[in-house]
C-alpha cells in the first residue's frame, strides 16, 4: 500500500468517525472567500490538524476546517482554506486534501481562488469561470507511482489522462446560465499559475498575456489534475481581487486581495450556492 493512499485512508477514516454525511460534491474556497462555508446546514467541523495527515494552512485567509453538511440538501465537503507550495509543502501533500474528498465520495468538485486579472477587460472584483489552465509552476501532482486506488475510473486505473476538458464545458455552462439568471457578470478566461509567493513582475504579465492567459495564481491547477486524475469533474470559478502587475500603476499587496474578496463574497456565495444542487446533479447523470 503506497504512503499517500495510507494517510488518505487514515484520514478517511478520521472524517467518517467525526461526521456521517457522505459528500457528493467537494468545494475548495480560496483567499478571502472562507465565510461561504457559512451555508452548510447541519454543519461539522474539523479542523484541518486533527486530520490525520492533513497539511495545514499557514496563509491569512485560509482558516484550516474542513466543513461537511448539507447545501440545499446536497452533502458536501468544504475545504475552509487550502495549503499551497510555496508554503513548503511537496505537491503531494497539497494535493492530498483533493485526493481525500475523492475517496470520501465527491464526484465533483468546485475550485475557488482569489487571482491577478491579466485580462484589460476585467476590472477589480469581477468573477470569471476558468476555460482552461496553463501550469508554470513547473511541477505536475501526478509525479510518482500511480497508485490505481486514487486513479480508477471506468474500472480502469489512469497513467496518462486526457485534459482537453479539465473544466467541465456541461459545469462551465450551467455557471454561466446562474450567472445570467442572477444578473451576475460573469466572464470567462484561462488562469495561469504560478509557483508564488512573490508577485510577478509586469515583464512576466505580458509574457503571460502573449500566452493567452486572463488570470494568474498560485494555486488551483494542481488540485485540478488530479480531481481529473481521479475523475472527478470540475467547475473552476475565480474572483479577480486584484490587476496583475503594471496593469495598472500600483503596487500589490495581500490585505487588499483579502478585503476585496470579504467585499465580493455576497455575490460569489450566492452564485455558488445555486450552483451546487446542479452541479450535483450535473455530475450524477
């Protein structure tokens, strides 16, 4: 038995004696966005270091729980926060939270992120759903031994898995009729991630935009290969808390990405809570 599937298991089991419900959808909420957890019913926490193996959080923004209950009268699993490399952590170990709500049973899994507009036509605040990645981080959370246990989908356990559709096109549109039936703007890009912590620089931006990239980050990607890797669909939803270097004459700093995101979250969370009955559903059919 591989280490990683072990602590999995270890910490599936910790989850299962804590709470009874059985989440078919898993939601990762990014910096600044944390108090949409707030919508889950019947609620049990678990804070992220009495999980067996359980990376921790070590970013403001990021409060470490992991949240099961009832959206709707979907179960689900929030993830209050993630952990990132830059923290120090392998890229197994920030991935291992995404593997878990896979063995705990979530069939899909909405990905959330405070992100760099690199896109002019943003402004400060916008939501975008993510069309697309480019990881430049430099490293893939596939890296190693396959381990079937993680990877087996139509009772076939996946090497090299396919990434044309990473973000669902069937989730994608669902968000984007929400969007239109709240009268939310939602626009649609590619998020780009980087490795971080630093910012990047104005000459890295507009290499980034020749690219083809609209947003930039340093987190996300690697939770959505191996939600792929595993299956599991994905919708990827990104509030622009920030323009990315040189866009505009300002310099960049955390808190703003913070008070942007608490700002915002009204909207975000109620598109996002419409959207998890239909995501639900989406990814049963």
């Amino acid at each position: 038995m591989s280490e990683q599937y072990t602590r999995a298991t270890q910490a599936l089991t910790h989850i299962s004696l804590k709470s009874q419900i059985k989440p078919v959808l898993g939601i990762i909420l990014g910096s600044g966005l944390g108090n949409f957890a707030a919508q889950v019913e019947n609620a049990d926490v678990i804070p992220y270091e009495e999980i067996p193996g359980w990376p921790q959080s070590t970013v403001e923004g990021h409060s470490g729980k992991l949240v099961l209950g009832t959206i709707a009268g979907v179960p689900v699993a929030v993830m209050q926060g993630r952990v990132h490399a830059y923290e120090g952590y392998a890229m197994e170990e920030v991935v291992f939270p995404t593997r878990v709500l896979g063995l705990l049973g979530c069939k899909s899994l909405i990905v959330t992120n405070a992100a760099g507009g690199i896109n002019t036509s943003y402004g400060e605040g916008a939501l975008v759903n993510i069309t697309d990645h480019i990881n430049l981080t430099g490293r893939n959370a596939a890296i190693g031994a396959n381990d079937a246990r993680f990877a087996v989908v139509d009772g076939a356990a996946q090497r090299f898995f396919d990434m044309s559709n990473a973000y669902s096109p069937k989730l994608r549109a669902l968000a984007k009729a929400e969007a239109a039936k709240q009268e939310i703007a939602l626009h649609e890009g590619v998020y780009l991630a980087v490795l971080g912590p630093s910012y990047e620089t104005p000459a890295e931006i507009r290499a980034f935009r020749t690219l083809g990239a609209d947003l930039v980050g340093m987190s996300t990607v690697h939770e959505v290969i191996v939600a792929r890797h595993m299956g599991i669909q994905v919708l990827g939803i990104s509030l622009v808390t920030n323009m990315a270097a040189g866009v505009l004459d300002q310099e960049i700093n955390h808190e703003e990405v913070m008070l942007l995101g608490k700002k915002l979250e009204p909207q975000f969370g109620s598109l996002v809570k419409a959207l998890v009955p239909q995501v639900a559903a989406a990814a049963q059919a």
